[in-house]
C-alpha cells in the first residue's frame, strides 16, 4: 500500500516540476515582452532626435550613439532570456537513458528507462504502459 503512495507523491512530484518549470518560462518570456517595449521607446526616441537633428542643420548628433547602445544592450538581454528558454526546455526533454540489457525477468520502461519485473503491465515509476 505504501508503494502506491510513494507513486502517487512521485507523480505529483513530477507534475509540480512541471508546473513550475513552466511558470518559469512564462515569467521570463514577460520580461521579454517588457523588454522588446523598452527597444520600441527607444526606437521612437532615435527617431526624435535624429528629426531634430536633421532639422537644425546638425552634425552627428550625440545623443543617437548612447540610444543605439541601449538598444544594443536590450537586444541582448532578449537574447540571454531567450537561450535561458532554451536551456529549461533542453533540460526538462532530456530522456533517461535505460540500461542496454534489462536483468532476466524484468523489461524496461521505454517512457522513464526504469526497470520493472517482466510481469507487470504499467511501470512502477511513471505509469506508462509497458510494451
């Protein structure tokens, strides 16, 4: 009976981690939408200044060299979030990977890679149906 329990905490375990993971994810692609809106009030700012500028008759304008840096600078910080995204997601798909040979009498769970007693019809582990 304990044994069941143990399944269901471990697959609420996992489920949790799931959740979170995702939350995560959802949080930082927030802030990458605060950040791309940063880029675009910059945008309108580069075109401001460089109105007036032109405008007035002046040379390079000082002020349209420290704009593109900030949007440099937010550029990547999108860039960051993003491979941040990418990180979480290749961590959470990495499959385990099974023992080549499963011990006599017992098979592997092609879902999780645990080894369950040949006899059984869904894994001990993650309660995929054994093949």
């Amino acid at each position: 009976m304990s044994d069941i329990f143990g399944k269901i905490k471990s697959g609420a375990g996992k489920v949790a981690k799931d959740a979170d993971r995702a939350a995560h994810v959802k949080r930082i692609e927030l802030d990458i939408g605060s950040v791309r809106k940063q880029i675009e009030d910059q945008y309108k700012k580069l075109g401001e200044t460089t109105y007036k500028s032109n405008v007035n008759n002046e040379p390079g304008n000082p002020d349209a060299t420290a704009i593109i840096a900030k949007i440099t600078e937010l550029n990547n910080q999108i860039k960051a979030k993003e491979d941040e995204i990418k990180k979480l997601n290749q961590v959470e798909s990495v499959p385990q990977t099974p023992p080549a040979t499963p011990a006599p009498g017992k098979k592997i769970c092609t879902s999780c890679g645990k080894e369950n007693d040949a006899s059984v019809k869904f894994c001990s582990e993650c309660g995929a149906k054994m093949e």
